[in-house]
C-alpha cells in the first residue's frame, strides 16, 4: 500500500519536471480543478478546502 | 446620433395646477421607465388607477437595458407588449466563449421545444418603453402619465405620502395612499428618504457603445476573456435590432472615463472588433458596476422596486430583468391591498420574496464580475486554468463565468407558499412552466396565456375538483384543453392541482384536494397571517 502511495506521489513530481516556475503553478491549478470535480460528493471537496487550509487532514 | 427618433411626449397640465386643494391618489408611481410603466399597466390590469411622474418627455435615451429574458417576455405577454417586443427583438440562445482567439465553448438557453417566448431577445430600452407608453393609452382611466413632472419633496404621514412635484408650469402637490418609486439607480425618492445602498462597488470599468453597422454576424451573444484584439480583461458582443450591434470592453482600474469616451479613443477599440466593416458611433458611455441594494423595499407607505431598489452588474442580464420580475410580484399584492382584498401586511412578502430574488442577482453579478476581473496573481491562475481546460472538460465549463444568465426565482420556503406532501411534479414557489396545448374549441394556446392575472386553479388530468370551489380553474384533459404533444404533463407531472398565483408562480401543489385544502392554501397566499402561523416550521 505504501509502494502505491509513493508511485502517486512519484507521479506528482514527476508531472512537473521541466517546466518552469509559472507553468507549475498552472499545473497544480488545473490538477486541483480536477481533482475537486473527481470527488463524488461536492460537500468533500469543501472539506478539502478547509483542511487544507488548516493544514490537517480530519477522517470522515 | 443614430436611427431612433425620441419622441417629446405631451400631456394636458395636471387637476393641481388648474386649482383646488391637492388631491389623493391610491397609488402614485415615480419614474416612467419600464419598470415604473409596466407597474401602472399591471395594476391597471387590476383595475387599480395610477398617477406616474417622470421627470423627461421621452423614452430612455442612449445604451441601456438590452437582454429580455423568458420570465420576463412572460409577464410582459401578460401586460399586452410581449409578442411585439419578440416581433421587434433579435432573438436568441446560443453564447460562444472565446480565450483569446480561441472559441472555449458554446451553450444554449432553451435548447427545448414547446415555449411561446424564446430564452432571450435584445431589444433597446428605448423601444420597450416606447411599447409600454402606448400599452398605458388602451388604460386612459386609470394611468395618468404625467411627462416633466419631478418630484422635489415627500413628507410621509399617516396613510400615505405628501409628494411635491414641479414642472414646467408651474409646482403642485398631491397625495398618495402608496408612493411605487421606480426612479432608478439614482432614486430621488430614495435620497429624500435619506437611505443608502449597502454592498460592493467594483473598481473596474468597461466602456460601452452602440455602434451601427451592417454586418453578418449571427444573433449569439459572444464573449471574449483577453481577447486579442483589446488590451482589456474582456469583451462582449450582442446584435440589436436596427443593424445595432452593442460592445461592452473592460477597461483597467485606472482608465480616466473622459479620455475613454472621445471618439478619437473609441473608434480605433472598436475597429479592433469589427474589422474593416464601416460604422457609426451611436452611443458611447464609461460605467464602474455595483452590486449593492436597500436593507428593506418597503419603507411606510413607500415601496421601492427596479433599480431604485437594487443594482447588478449587467453580465447576466439581471438589472431590468430582475426590476419587471419585482413589479410581477408587488403589483397583484399592491392591487389587493388598494381593494381591501388583504391586509397591508401582504406588503411585507414583496420585500420577502423580492430581496431573496435580488440577493440572487446581485450573488450571481458578483460572481461573475469577480471571474471577469481577478484581483491577484493566484485569482489569475485559476481563472486561466478554468479557461484552459473548459476546451476539453465538460465540469470546467460549468465555472466559466462570463454572466449566469437571469433565470425565473424561486420562491420556494417563503410565506405565501404551502409546502407540498409529495416529490412529484413542479414545486411551490417555481413558476408555472409553459406548454403547448390544444383549447376545446381547436385553438393552438400556451399555458403561460392561461394562468396568472388572478388566482386560479390548473388541474393536470381527470382529477375532480371537490364541488363548492369558488376559484376559476383551467383543466388539461381531453374534454379541456388537451395536451397533445405530451409537454404539460412531462412539465407539470399527472393527475395533480396546483394553484396559481397572479404572477403565475405555484402557490400550492395537491393530488386530491379537498375543500379545505384549497380554501386554506389560497388564504395563506393572500398573505392570512393566522394560516401562517398554524404550518409547524
């Protein structure tokens, strides 16, 4: 299980090798666009928000 | 400047300036704009007189109000001008988006059959009051249009309002039981009372012009976030009639309104747009936009309504379209009340019910003037990242906000609604949707010529009415008018009752009512204090 996280978050960085500064910046925009629409229910994704605000994750 | 003649109307002096004593009016009417007119013609409709005072002889001049939407051809149909103001209008419901040069997306507003009145048309302020002054002359007992009459003072006390007016004949002053101010964005009556707007105003300016030219361009409303052919933010397109094509360009922060206004400044911006296609300047203007409103429309004896009440942003179309949406509701209420019909209290759900639709708007505005006009590097950077994945995902065309076009209010929860015991079918509070249908004697008819004006009952399939029901029904069956295409029960859902208000929006919804059911439905849409009070929250 951690052998998949770790290949997330591979592919993570991995998305943003060679570009620029300002083009990361548009790609995590677009990939938290995307990622806010994937979630199934849109109360999660102001949960999201919020925690991320925060800085902690809280278990639903 | 331009094709539309203004004409100077004219009207005999006033009662008060041949002599005696000030007299009392039930209602009298401050502004002569749509809004104020389509108020006179709505209550004349109930047979309640006004007095309306506007301080001009003419239409509106210069660029202003242009996109009619559904709701509101549906209740202007209603007062007597919709089906010429479709005739006049450019019709439309396709947008096209572009980023730059590049098209993002396209959508359209009704892409259904079976409505009388089209998702949009555009047609000039000036012609729909034009339509409107000449609807008020088949009312020459009851509307009283009085042309450069300006109201300088009011003074409110018990039972009604003490109004000062001046013309150019001389000054004059009269009663009024209910003073309707539909004086504007920049209401007289709103500064004699001393009350204030809260809410934002926006920094940005867009310049707006109206230029004539003779071109092809289909009749869509086209958007362009950093277009390329202007240094601002956005631009916007619709055609009117009259060969009129209407540009809005968003301007900086720091654009000086003077210098943006000469001709020598214009043209070059407009020419970025058009191409090489001659063309005329018809009407240039700079605006900021503000989405603010009143605490309360109704103060005393003193009712606000349309701009005077509540001011949007135009992108969305929600300034005249929302001010005609507030006179549908008050006039049937302010009718009632005049007549003894209800009591004054009655009032107090057009605040309720017309503040809720004017949040909406002005949320909505809002919204789409904060997506036009990002206020930092990271507003940017989601705005760009809406944009640039829209090309190719659905969800992200949904957040594209270039205006949330007007839509009918819901008014679903408030006062005068009865909650319904069932899912199916259209809810309290929505209104009623149109349909196609066939009447008894063979006539093609709408549903929407069919219902409002008054309370009524519409019946959807062979449901019984219990007998003894003092109300006016329309019934959808075979033996009524018949609903052969199938529009009215995929809309309205089968074998139900729902009650109509005069505004056409649903007061209650039942499947087998009873007597009582509707007695107490239609009690509590009348504004019965006490039916209120029994419904547990």
């Amino acid at each position: 299980m951690s052998g998949q996280a770790d290949d997330v978050y591979e592919a993570l960085l991995a998305a943003h090798e060679g570009l620029t500064e300002a083009e990361s910046v548009a790609l995590n925009a677009r990939l938290i666009l995307i990622l806010l629409n994937a979630l199934s229910d849109p109360e999660m994704a102001l949960v999201a928000i919020c925690a991320a605000r925060t800085g902690i994750i809280v278990k639903q | 400047m331009g094709r539309y003649i203004h004409k100077r109307f004219t009207c005999p002096p006033p009662p008060e300036l041949r002599g005696g004593r000030p007299r009392d009016y039930p209602v009298v009417i401050i502004g002569a704009g749509p809004v104020g007119l389509a108020a006179a013609i709505d209550l004349a409709l109930h047979g309640v007189p006004s007095v309306v005072l506007d301080d001009s002889d003419r239409v509106s001049v210069g660029s202003r109000a242009i996109c009619w939407a559904k709701r509101t051809l549906e209740i202007f149909d209603r007062l007597g001008i919709g089906e010429r103001m479709v005739a006049k209008g450019v019709t439309w419901q396709v947008g096209r988006l572009f980023h730059g040069d590049r098209e993002v997306y396209s959508f359209d507003l009704l892409p259904e059959a079976g409505h009388k009145m089209p998702a949009f048309i555009n047609l000039q302020q000036y012609y729909v009051e034009e339509f409107l002054v000449e609807r008020c002359a088949d009312f020459p007992d009851l509307i009283d249009l009085r042309w450069n009459n300006k109201l300088v003072a009011l003074e409110q006390r018990d039972g009604g309002v003490d109004v000062s007016v001046e013309t150019p004949e001389g000054a004059y002053r009269l009663h009024a039981n209910w003073l309707v101010a539909c004086d504007g964005a920049r209401s007289r009556t709103r500064a004699l009372l001393g009350l204030d707007f809260t809410g934002r105003v926006f920094e940005e300016r867009f310049l707006i012009a109206d230029v004539e030219m003779k071109a092809d361009f289909p009749s869509e409303r086209w958007f362009w976030f950093e277009p390329l052919f202007h240094t601002g933010e956005s631009a916007l397109l619709h055609k009117q009639p009259d060969d009129i094509y209407r540009i809005d360009l968003q301007l900086g922060p720091d654009a000086d309104p003077e210098e943006e206004k000469k001709p020598e400044n214009v043209i070059p911006r407009i020419k970025a747009v058009v191409g090489d296609r001659p063309f005329e300047l018809d009407w240039v203007s700079v605006y900021t936009f503000q989405c603010r409103r009143l605490d309360k429309f109704v103060h005393g004896s003193v009712i606000f309504a349309g701009d005077s009440a509540h001011i949007v942003s135009p992108f969305g179309a929600r300034g005249g379209n929302g001010g005609i949406q507030d006179v549908d509701n008050l006039a049937w209420k302010l009718a009632a009340v005049v007549k003894g019909e209800a009591d004054a209290d009655l009032l107090n759900t057009y605040d309720e019910e017309r503040i809720h639709g004017a949040d909406e708007n002005i949320l909505n505005s809002a919204r789409s003037t904060n997506f036009m006009t990002p206020k930092s590097a990271t507003e940017r950077v989601f705005r760009r990242a809406v944009l640039d994945l829209a090309a190719s995902h659905v969800f992200a065309r949904r957040m594209v906000n270039s205006g949330r076009l007007s839509a009918p209010c819901s008014l679903a929860g408030h006062l005068l609604q009865t909650p319904a015991l069932s899912e199916d079918g259209v809810a309290p509070g929505q209104v009623c949707p149109d349909a196609p249908l066939t009447a008894p004697d063979g006539r093609s008819v709408f549903l929407a010529n069919l219902v409002g004006q008054e309370f009524k009952l519409l019946v959807v399939g062979d449901v019984q009415l219990p007998v003894g029901i003092d109300l006016p029904f329309v019934q959808i069956n075979a033996n009524g008018y018949a609903d052969q295409q199938g529009f009215a029960k995929a809309r309205l859902g089968r074998d139900v009752v729902y009650l109509v208000r005069p505004d056409q929006h649903i007061a209650a919804r039942f499947t087998a009512p009873a007597i009582e059911d509707v007695a107490r439905a239609l009690r509590r849409a009348r504004g019965d204090a006490a039916v209120t009070a029994q419904v547990p929250a």
